[in-house]
C-alpha cells in the first residue's frame, strides 16, 4: 500500500476510524495545509501527516501495544497501560511501514499528541493543526488560532501550556491507577507548573537516555 494517491490514503484512513472523527481528520488535513503554506513546510507531507494522524486512534490497548513491540517503538510503564497515549507512535508507525511515508512524517505523527524537544516545523504544524482546527472548541482556541499565524513558537507554547488541562481530564477520567501511575502524572503536572520552561519526563530509568531525545516517555510541560 506504499504510494497510495491523497484520495485512496484518505479512504483507508477513514476506514480506520469511528463516523464522528472524521470531521477532526478532515480539519485537521485542511488546517494543516494552510499553515504548511504559511510557514513554508511541504504541504503534501503536511496533508499526508494529517490524514494518517489518527488512523489507529480506535485500535484497544492489547493491538497498540503489539505494534509498538513489532515496530520496535520502546514503551514505557505508562504507556503500556494507557491506550490515550500510543496512537500517535503506532500511526507513524502504520505511515512509514505501511504506507511508505518518509521519515519527517513518521515523526510528525509520533509527536504530535505530547511534542518533543527540537520540534520541526512540519512537527509543529501538525501538531497545532490537530490542536486548533475548526471542530474543536475549548477555553483559548480563539487565542491560540489567532497566534498561530503571527509566531509558531509562540502558538506552540501556548499549545502546550494546554496539555497540563488535558493530563488533569485523563485524571479526572480515570486513566492512571492511583497506586500506580496517578502519583507520578501528578508529581509530573506539579513540577512543570512549578515554574515557567520545566519540562518532567515520564519514564524508565533504563530508557533516560532515549526519553530526554524524545525517542520515549511521556512529557509533561507549561
């Protein structure tokens, strides 16, 4: 299935996917054209990124896990019990070996759920493009939507500022086992909150190394 046109990438990926995500995907591939153009990134890998985003967004924990092991995307503790966080690593994975796609996608997909340190572009557009688009409603999306055309960096800071809100819903949601994994989300919230530019890493010890490159682990920042 390598080399597949926009229209037929698009109807797999649709496939893939639940009737009420689909106007998520489709903002998202048109808001992220148009700031690829804005900013000058490619805008066929900004759409192709787009449209393969969340093609696995529905897969049940067991099958996230196991195409993490199969495409040797290393996991750790939390992810492995937390579907929330592994479609994004197992989309780029589905984009690159399944669909060909070159490595910038792949990356773009990979982060763009908890962003990493030394973002691209292309990274950072997707990223935001799946943030703001035009079905999504919360608290600052006007504000981040308007920035987003004036500083990228800024727009981006903003953007994850936001994901704190986001960790505090998976709480509320009951994602993370209280004798478990809740006390260290919540210790991560506490120090990136603590003061401006903090970054907590969620992982291994034995995967430090790979986390601090962005390779793994779960970040938590302002």
């Amino acid at each position: 299935m390598r080399h597949l046109s926009d229209k037929h990438l698009r109807a797999i990926s649709y496939s893939m996917v639940k009737a009420k995500r689909l106007p998520h995907i489709k903002g998202t591939e048109e808001t992220a054209v148009a700031l690829a153009k804005f900013w000058g990134v490619d805008p066929e890998k900004a759409r192709r990124a787009a449209i393969l985003h969340d093609c696995t967004k529905y897969w049940d924990l067991e099958t996230q896990v196991a195409a993490c092991d199969k495409y040797g995307i290393a996991l750790d503790e939390l992810e492995r019990v937390s579907v929330k966080f592994l479609h994004a690593k197992t989309g780029a994975a589905l984009a690159k070996y399944v669909f060909g796609e070159p490595d910038d996608v792949y990356d773009a997909i990979f982060c763009h759920t908890t962003g990493k340190p030394g973002m691209t572009k292309l990274d950072k557009v997707l990223y935001l493009a799946d943030y703001m688009e035009p079905s999504r409603a919360f608290d600052g999306v006007e504000e981040l939507r308007r920035l987003v055309w004036e500083d990228l960096d800024q727009a981006m800071i903003l953007g994850l500022e936001m994901t704190v809100e986001e960790a505090r819903e998976y709480i509320a949601q009951g994602q993370f086992a209280p004798g478990s994994m809740l006390p260290k989300v919540q210790a991560a919230m506490s120090f990136a909150e603590s003061k401006p530019g903090r970054v907590a890493l969620i992982t291994l010890l034995e995967k430090a190394a790979e986390g601090i490159e962005g390779k793994t682990g779960t970040r938590v920042q302002m």
